[in-house]
C-alpha cells in the first residue's frame, strides 16, 4: 500500500473499469480528511494540488505532510501535481515527493504542447514519476462563448498526442458543466467512447464535481478512470465555516476545524461511493 505512482493507480482503474478519486487539497484538515475516507472505505487514491496554489499556502511543508500521510496510510496513495505550468513548478512538485504531474499544455498549439508534454515525461519517467498530459480546452465556457472545433478533442488527434507525449494519463473535457464534451441532456458519452477506442492510456475527466450518480457510472462505463474533484473541498469548508459561524459566532478556532473537517469527510464520501472504486485498494 502506502505511496505510489499514478500510472499504477489508473492502470488498475482501467483494468477493473472503476474511478479513482483525484482529490485537491489545501491544508492539514482537508488531507487528513480524504485520506481517512479513503482508508475507511478501502479506496486508491490521488491526492493532489494545483500549481497556482503555491502563491497561498506553504506547500513545501504541505506536501511533506502529504508524503507522510501517503506512506502510513493502509490504502494505495499517489501525490499529483495538478494543472502544472512551468518545469520550476513540476520539479518543486517532484524533489518534494510527487508521484505524478500533470503538465497543462493545453493552451499551447499542439506542436508545441506535445513537445513541452515530452521533455516533462522524459524527466519524469527517468524518476519513476507518472505524467498526466492535457489536450484541448479544459473549463467551464461562458454560455454565450462560441466553442472552436480546435477545442474539442479529435480521438485520431488524442492517439497521436498521447503516443508522441509518452504521457501516462490523458485530461479530457468532459466534466466542466459547458464544456467541449458536454451536451444539453449530459456528459457527452459517445465522445468519450469514441476516445477510449483510439487512445491506450487511461483517460481522465477534469471538472468532475457535483455531477450525477448517472454521470459518474455513465462515465466509468465509456472508459473515464480517474474523476478529479478539485475545488469542492474548499467550496464544502467555505461552506461549513459560514453556516456554524452563523450559528456559533464565539465558536473557537478548533472547533470550527472539527466542524470543517466533518463536512469535507462527508463530501468526499460521497463521491467516492459514486465512483465504484469501494474496497478496490490494491
């Protein structure tokens, strides 16, 4: 158990056909809160957190928390650096005891973003650390935004990225409520299918929270194997601080962490009930 790569989580999820859970995380009480339902629950999974956070919180120390937290731990954990700009940003995320990164070319023409994508995961791999890459638009578009054929991911194009970038995972756009991927009546599972076909490597669905039970199996069943849920951690506490604030305006600092923690334990649990992955630790 304990600590290990991303590639050996995924290719499991993609054998057994179940999601592993990429949870972001910002502080002591959201780590020890996912990693306590994970163990409670007997699920793998991937802990992450995002590059633009390192301008906020001390994660150098963050991470070394997470590193002990992932080696103690009865269930298999790997460390993610999600959404990584720059190679200062992915080494940091390395030196300190990643086990994956995620490089986030997707900005980038694709000449470019598959060269950039390839010198991560030459380094990586030469390390032992899995590389997540990122093909076409990511987010959440404006409703009045007009979406580029570019900008939605060609499965022929997705094979030759994956295989050219030599990456371990591939982020797809599937989940974000206006996204490339996503239809009026849901997830787009044809479109996932269709790239699940093609491309070898484990797909992985970004924008994935709050999302149906429906859509989660759905997209389990066409091929995704990881569902990162990346800021609803931090919605959920912003959440339960205000409401018992509201309810108990002297309630002391400690407290209020207990309260925080609860919630962000009840929220992942249910996510992970949704994502088949139940006792499936390895």
């Amino acid at each position: 158990m304990s600590l290990v790569t991303m590639k050996e989580l995924l290719q499991d999820a993609q054998k057994r056909r179940y999601a592993v859970g990429g949870f972001n995380v910002f502080n002591l009480e959201t780590l020890g809160a996912v990693v306590e339902v994970a163990e409670e629950l007997k699920t793998p999974l991937v802990l992450g957190i995002t590059e633009r956070f390192f301008k906020f919180v001390d994660v150098e120390t963050l991470s070394a928390a997470m590193v002990k937290a992932a080696q103690k731990s009865n269930v298999p954990i790997a460390l993610h650096l999600d959404h990584g700009h720059t190679y200062e940003g992915i080494m940091k995320a390395i030196r300190w005891g990643y086990t994956s990164v995620m490089f986030d070319g997707s900005a980038l023409p694709l000449d470019e973003n598959i060269k950039r994508t390839k010198e991560v995961s030459r380094i990586a791999h030469s390390l032992g650390v899995s590389v997540e890459g990122e093909l076409g638009y990511i987010g959440c578009y404006p409703e009045n935004c007009e979406i580029e054929a570019q900008q939605c991911i060609d499965a022929e194009q997705a094979a030759m990225f994956a295989e050219r970038s030599r990456i371990d995972a591939l982020a797809v756009a599937v989940g974000s409520h206006n996204s490339a991927m996503r239809q009026d009546n849901g997830l787009n599972f044809e479109r996932v299918r269709a790239l699940t076909g093609k491309v070898e490597i484990p797909l992985v669905m970004h924008g994935g929270a709050r999302l149906s039970r429906e859509d989660y199996l759905g997209s389990i069943q066409v091929g995704i194997s990881k569902i990162n849920i990346p800021t609803d951690t931090s919605m959920v506490a912003g959440d339960k601080l205000r409401d018992e604030l509201a309810r108990h305006p002297k309630a002391n600092y400690i407290h209020l962490m207990t309260v925080v923690k609860k919630g962000v334990k009840e929220s992942v649990r249910k996510y992970m009930l949704h994502f088949d992955c139940i006792s499936k630790a390895i």
